[in-house]
C-alpha cells in the first residue's frame, strides 16, 4: 500500500505544480486553489509513505517521477522546449530512480 500511496503523491505534485502554472502567479483563483488542494494531497500522502519507506528512496522516487512527469506534460500542454543538456540531465534522473528502486537494498 505504501507504494500506491508514493503514486498518489506523486499524482498530487505533478497536479498541483501544473496549476501553479496555470494560475499565472496565483493572479487566477481556481488554479491557484488547485495548486494548493494538489500540494496538500501529495504532502498528505508522502507524509502516510514515509511511515514504511526510508526517507530517501521515497523522496528520490517522488521528485525524480514528479521533475520527469511535469517536464513531459510542459512539453504537451504548454509548448516548453528542452536543450541537450536537459533532457540528459532528466534521463539521468530517472535512471537514478530505476537503478535504485531495481539494484538498491535500501527499497
């Protein structure tokens, strides 16, 4: 269970983090509120996982999914670009989330 609650963490980030942008520097009340009910849900329940899963790993795994997440729906919903430089860095993101939920004791 504590890893569907790290997905819904996970879930409350990416949602509150795109409304943040959409509220225009929270100029525009619904997307504003948005990004304050998604960041209260992904603290809610990152605060449930980290219960059972080290603090390390839940975090790596909740950032590293939530930068690689937002970063692929800029690209979709607001037209954002990435350099070279980005999307290696983002690669190297996600490879460190994958070596270590897959090669890691610490999981």
């Amino acid at each position: 269970m504590p890893w569907v609650y790290l997905i819904v963490a996970i879930g409350g980030e990416v949602a509150g983090t795109l409304c943040l942008k959409m509220s225009d520097g929270m100029t525009r009340l619904w997307p504003t509120l948005g990004a304050v009910a998604g960041y209260a849900v992904a603290f809610w329940f990152l605060a449930q996982v980290l219960r059972t899963i080290p603090i390390g790993v839940a975090y790596a795994v909740w950032s590293g999914v939530g930068v690689a997440t937002v970063t692929m729906l800029g690209l979709v919903l607001f037209g954002q670009r990435l350099d070279g430089a980005a999307i290696v860095g983002i690669g190297l993101i996600v490879a460190g989330v994958v070596v270590l939920n897959t090669m890691s004791g610490s999981v």
